[in-house]
C-alpha cells in the first residue's frame, strides 16, 4: 500500500481532547491528519459538566459559549445511599454541555481550519523507523514524526496500555427531563458506585453513572434490574427514576471502564486525554482535562515545530506538565473512590465532609484547576 502525504502530526482519536489539539495546531497552519473510527454528532458516556477554567480555552478554539445561553453551576450536593446529604458552594463552578452538541462544534471547527478529520476510519497499527511514525489505517498508510493517541480509555494495537488493573467499571448515561435547581451538580452515591447529574443545553439533563462491574453482574447484567434493585435505593435516585422523562430509547453505556495510572508519553508517543491517565469522576472533570491535556500538549509541540527543542525534549516537557497537572487528581480520586463506594464508609465519608467544611472545600478545589 502506498504511504500517502506526511503530515506535522497524525492524532488518533476524535474525542475532546484530540479535536482540540487538531483545532490547536491547524491555528497554527500545522498540517494535521485526525483519524476518528466513528461520525459526528454521536453520544458518549461523559458526565458533561465542565468547570469554568475551560471556558476561555473553548472560546479560544473557536466555539461561541457566550452565545449558547448554556447552564452554570456554582452549588454541590452529594448524597449517601441512606440520603443523607452534604451541600457546598463551588467556587469556580462550572457549565453544561452535550458531548453530542460539543463534539459536532468542535470537528466543524477543526475541518475549517484545513485539518483533516477522516471518520469511519480504522486505525489498523503503526511501524517506527528512524525518526518516521508510518500510520495504517483502513483508508491507507500516513506518515509524520509526531503521533499523538487520544483514543479514549482503551488503547488500541501497539499504544501503550496497562494490564494490571484489578477493578473493571461500567458507565451508564441519559439525557433527561426533570425539574431541579440549574445551577446545581448533584452526586448521589450508592453501594459501589456514584450517580451524577447536571443541566446541559436546552432545559435538558445528563444522569450518568459509573458502577463497579461486580455489581451489575449481581443484577444478572440487566441494567434496568440494578438500577431498581441498587441505585434506588438512595432516596434521591430513586425521586429521579420514578419522576424523570428519559429521553434516550435505551442508555448509552461502556464496559470495562479502568482508572489506570497510564503515561502521558511512552516509545516515542504523546498521550492525551484519557489516553495518558483516566482520573476518577469523584474529582475527574474529565472533559476540562482532556482540554487541559490538548494545551499543554500544544505548547510542546509548538517549541518543536518552531525547532526550539527535539522531540526527546518535547516530549519530556510534555511529561513533566501533566505530572504537575493530573498526578494529584489521579491520587486524590482514587481515594475518593475507596470511601465513597464502600457501603459501610459511603455515609460516614459524608457525614465526616458535612461537619468538615475545610477538609470538603479543599478537596473540591483539587477537582478544578485555574483557568487557562
């Protein structure tokens, strides 16, 4: 097969975090080549609440937020299984959005730009030779000295990946119709796992939850029967179920959900999103990370296209940026994780926070980063 044009850089993956980065270099007339297996618009298990120290970067990419007239949260409250309840202000809050309208904005935009976006692509394997990435996929072979992987939580061929991971999770989201506060993010947990809800664009609600696998397969891997048999058993959650409008004819959902402490670099690779690390939802704000990831990873890229650096070079700033920017999250949340799933430690962990107003201001501080 005849290897095709060579670009400044190939990404793999079209998720938040590898459109940005196309948006990123195609601003700066880097030719770029995105290679997407699925189309857009499309669902995706995604909290969709985004904190506020990503609201200049999107707009930087292009994307009109400030014209959207979309919902701002700037309240908490988490629940345990028994309903006991902790309320908290956020102090940087945060806004909603749809992966489904967010993502369609953002390929539009990268597309405009003069990238190249190639969806309903497969990405089959790639070879190095010298200093040369050859890229297969199923629409021919691509070459470029710079390969990013932002495909998502599970790596395909020859990418990096981490097996040691003992806990598999399963996602599970709705959109929804139901009446509640729109500046408020709520969080209600329940025996090995934690729902989430918030308002996005057009009076509608992302409800997502993640739930460890054992627990489904305690409910036969019927989902309706866990939720029914689980999750309404917090108070709130089973108000939810009982009242709201579900707007999807059934859940989007994703298996085998890891939270492996991965690598943001590795044999030469760039790793971006949650392609370099999946941080817990407790204190994830995965869809500000995955932007976060895009501009750092933009910023060593661009002292290396510029010819400041080497690749070896940008690739250890790019390393130490996102040790300094997601290894405390990645720790903080996997604590998080331990307490708050555990049945016996679920309401005891909150009621610890209720009377603990530093210790829970703190440690939501930790899950939203400064502006940038």
């Amino acid at each position: 097969m005849e290897i095709e044009t060579d670009y400044d850089a190939i990404i793999i993956g079209g998720g938040l975090a590898g459109l940005s980065l196309a948006i990123l270099l195609a601003q700066e007339k880097r030719s770029i080549l995105l290679i997407e297996k699925g189309a857009y618009p499309r669902h995706k298990v995604c909290g969709e609440y985004i904190s506020l120290e990503s609201w200049d970067f999107v707009e930087r990419l292009g994307i009109p937020l400030s014209e959207m007239n979309l919902p701002k949260m700037d309240a908490l409250t988490i629940s345990s299984e028994n309903g006991l309840e902790l309320k908290s202000e956020l102090d940087l809050g945060g806004f909603g959005i749809s992966r489904f309208a967010l993502e369609e904005l953002l390929y539009k935009k990268a597309v405009e730009l003069g990238g190249i976006v190639k969806t309903k692509t497969n990405y089959i394997s790639y070879t190095k030779e010298a200093d040369i990435f050859e890229v297969e996929t199923t629409d021919g072979i691509f070459a470029t000295k710079v390969l990013c992987g932002a495909f998502g939580k599970y790596a395909p061929k020859k990418f990096y990946k981490k097996n040691d991971e003992k806990h598999n999770w399963v996602g599970v989201k709705y959109h929804i119709r139901y009446s509640h506060p729109a500046n408020e993010i709520v969080l209600h947990n329940f025996e090995g796992g934690y729902c989430g809800m918030s308002k996005i664009e057009d009076d509608k609600s992302c409800l997502c939850y993640i739930v460890q696998q054992k627990m489904l397969s305690k409910s036969g891997n019927d989902i309706v029967r866990m939720e029914n048999e689980i999750l309404r058993r917090n108070p709130n959650l089973e108000t939810i179920f009982s009242e709201a409008e579900f707007l999807f004819d059934k859940p989007q959902v994703i298996s085998n959900v890891t939270f492996n402490v991965k690598k943001p670099t590795h044999d030469g690779v760039f790793y971006l999103g949650d392609s370099a690390g999946t941080i817990a939802p407790l204190s994830g704000n995965g869809m500000s990370n995955a932007f976060r990831s895009a501009s750092l990873l933009s910023q060593s890229l661009r002292l290396f296209f510029n010819q400041e650096v080497a690749l070896d070079a940008a690739l250890a700033n790019y390393r130490k940026d996102w040790d300094k920017a997601f290894s405390g999250r990645i720790k903080l949340g996997r604590i998080l994780q331990h307490f708050f799933c555990k049945k016996n430690l679920n309401a005891a962990s909150i009621r610890l926070l209720k009377y603990a107003g530093p210790i829970h201001k703190f440690i939501i501080r930790k899950t939203h980063g400064e502006p940038f």
